[in-house]
C-alpha cells in the first residue's frame, strides 16, 4: 500500500514538474499572440503551418522511431547507445532531405500550392534534424528522470521563439520572424538537454559501434513497425494545415492554425507531461511486475475531468473572445475553435495513454491503427477538395471522423492492457 501511495506521488510530482515548465513555455507565445495578430497576417500563419506541418512529419520520425527504445533497457549502457545510434540516424534522414530540397524544391513549391514556401524549403532539413536531437535527447533525460531540466528546455525553446517572432517581426514584414523563432528556439533547447549527458563521461565512453548495431537490432521493431506507422500518423495529424489551404484559402488555414495552437494548448500543457511520465511509469509496472490497468484508469480518469470542462467553455464562448483578444480580423477563429474544442477532447483523453502501444509486443496493434488513420483522412480529404466541400461543412465531417478512429484506438490500448496484465497473474 506505502509502495503505491509512493508511486502515485512521484507520478504526480513528476508530472506536476512538467507541467510547470510546459506552462511557463506556453503561457509565453499564448501571451505574445494578441501582439503577433497585429504584427503578422492571417496567410504568415498559414505559411507558418505549412512550414511546421512538413517538419513536424519528419521530426516524428526523425530517429527512426528508436527514441523510444531508450526507456526500455535495465542498463543504462544499453540506452546510451540507443541515444548515440537514433542521433546518428537523425543526422542522416537530414542530409537526405537537404538533397531532396536542392534537387526538387520547384516541383515541392508546386506540389504544394504555394509559391512563398520555396525560400523556407531549404530550413526543413535542418530543423528536422533539431527535432531528431531533441527526440533523443528528451527520452534519455526522462529515462534518468531529469523533469527539471526538460522543464527548462521548453521554457528557454519558449522564450527563444518569442524574441525571434516579436524582435524580426517589428523589422521585417513576413514571415521571417515566425519561421526563424521556430528554427532558434529548437537548437536552443536541444543545448540544455544535452548537458545532463555530456557530463557524465563514464557512460558516454560505454558507446561503441558493436553495442549500437547489436542493440539496433534488438529493437529493430521500432523501425520495421513504428517509423513507417508513425510518419503516416503524422502526416494525418498535419493534414489539416497543409489541405485547408486547397479546400479554403490560405488566410482560413491561418484561422485554423492559431484556433489549433489556442485550443490544443492543454494538451501541450498537461497532455504531454502526462504522456511521458504515463510511459515512464508503465515501464516501471512491467519492471517491477505490477498491473497497468489500475495505473491507465486513473490517468484517464483525470484526462477526462481536465479535458470536458475546457471543451464545454470554448464551445460557449469561443466565438465572441478570439476577436476581442486577437483583433477584429481575428473573429473567425472563434467558430472554429468550437470544433477543434471537440477534436481535443478525443485526442487528449486516447492519445496521453496511447504510449502503451509503444511497447514492443503491441507495436504491430498501433501501426495497424496509424495506417487506418491515414487512408481514412487522405479520402476524408480527397472527398473534401475535389467536392469542393464547404469548409464548415468539412469540420463537421472532421470531428465525426477523429471520434470514430479514436474510439477504435482506445479499444486497441485497453486490449493491449489487458494482454499485459494477464501475464502478471
């Protein structure tokens, strides 16, 4: 009983750790929005998103998926060669991307409709490589339970992104400011994390070649199923951004953009600080042979008390505080925000325990998911554009279409824990 009264309270502490930090490095841009409102305009955020979309699909799988490998070996020496092998693959999904860029980005530029994203093409491989770094260099800091350090690295990413968007923004028109706030603050924040292992000298001289490609293909699972499963799960969630640009207009993409950014702000808050403590102490269960069930209720339990209140009060006022917050050309945010309101609830109570199919017994479970996501979307899409959908019209169609994957997702974890737990007894 003391064990799980200990459990629970470093599950907390830790979670109230990130949280804290993530707060702080979101309340920042949350609080310098209403001045970029005024400073950009509607189609720089929506070149922002386009350009964050793109990075966002290959920083997911930046690693090859390894990343998350390194919370799972007893010895640390194990997961210092993880991290040493998922940043080597990093570095070269980089170069082949920056290859990518010089050889097709006129027909990218075409590909994707527009014509300003060119010049921003050739910041993609590098800020997918930050991303990778990161990736790595996160999982490695929470294996060893460094919270405090990864509540500092966001707020440092935060504050470099700030000054880079207000200070450029006020000097340049366009989306200069916003692009390279998002490439700075990204290096910034790999800098701190990297600290933590760069002083331990004794485990950085564990690494060695044999060690990486022994341990590559022990958990060559990650690549097999999770890298390809995981870019077509992020090439759906970044659909939007890149899409409503074609079933609207660039300025609408922009709306949604910020409605996005506004909305989804608890997941980023809580969700994720959740998430990751979530699988570091699932881990520890399956260590220690203890039951997950009792661990995933209660964390969606508290998803759902979090989540419902927010959803309820957007959708009651969302649309008369966006324009009074963010100006009158702002307005429109609003009712979309009523919408996206529906979509997080979904995402934030499933997604934050979802790392359960990161295990390597049920990685094949989650990329059957992932794949069903993605071709569900991309007719979800098709039909979209080529009916020429009105765009309230495709929300509608957006939120019918995360509830029923999602609830199918959720099935697919609490299977998963169930198969977990019957093998402790």
């Amino acid at each position: 009983m003391i064990k799980k009264l200990n459990n629970c309270s470093s599950f907390t502490k830790n979670v109230l750790t990130l949280m804290t930090g993530t707060t702080v490095a979101q309340a920042i841009p949350i609080a310098i929005s209403p001045i970029l409102t005024r400073i950009y305009t509607p189609s720089d955020f929506g070149l922002l998103a386009l350009f964050i979309a793109i990075t966002a699909i290959f920083g997911n799988i930046a690693n090859a998926k390894y990343e998350l490998a390194i919370m799972l070996p007893k010895k640390d020496e194990d997961a210092i060669n993880i991290l040493a092998f998922s940043m080597i693959i990093a570095i070269c999904i980089s170069l082949f991307l920056l290859i990518i860029v010089f050889l097709f980005s006129g027909y990218i530029t075409e590909l994707l409709g527009n014509k300003d994203i060119e010049f921003w093409l050739y910041f993609i491989p590098i800020t997918v490589l930050f991303l990778g770094l990161f990736n790595s260099l996160n999982y490695y800091n929470i294996r060893k339970k460094y919270f405090k350090d990864i509540a500092k690295a966001v707020i440092i990413k935060s504050i470099v992104m700030a000054s880079f968007q207000l200070t450029i923004g006020f000097l340049v028109q366009g989306v200069v400011g916003l692009i390279s706030g998002e490439v700075f603050s990204k290096l910034f924040a790999n800098l701190k994390l990297a600290r933590n292992i760069l002083k331990d000298k004794v485990i950085i001289s564990k690494i060695s070649k044999p060690k990486m490609i022994a341990l590559a293909k022990k958990y060559k699972g990650f690549f097999y199923y999770n890298t390809p499963a995981s870019l077509v799960d992020s090439a759906t969630l970044q659909m939007p951004f890149i899409f409503i640009i074609k079933i609207a207009n660039e300025a609408i993409s922009g709306y949604f953009f910020l409605a996005s950014k506004i909305v989804m702000l608890p997941s980023a808050l809580i969700g994720s600080s959740i998430a990751q403590v979530f699988f570091q102490q699932t881990t520890e269960h399956i260590h220690n042979k203890e039951l997950v069930a009792p661990l995933v209720f209660q964390t969606m339990k508290k998803l759902v008390i979090i989540a419902l209140p927010i959803t309820v009060l957007i959708i009651l006022i969302g649309p008369h505080i966006f324009g009074i917050i963010f100006g009158k050309n702002w307005g429109v945010v609003g009712t979309i925000a009523q919408y996206v309101a529906l979509i997080f609830f979904i995402r934030f109570v499933v997604s934050s325990v979802s790392q359960i199919l990161s295990i390597k017994e049920y990685l094949k479970r989650g990329s059957i998911w992932k794949y069903m996501y993605f071709f569900t979307s991309v007719q979800m899409y098709t039909y979209a554009i080529y009916g020429n959908m009105d765009f309230y019209d495709f929300m509608i169609l957006f939120v019918i279409h995360e509830y029923v994957l999602y609830l199918i997702y959720l099935y697919l974890i609490l299977k998963s824990v169930r198969d977990i737990d019957s093998r402790m007894n």
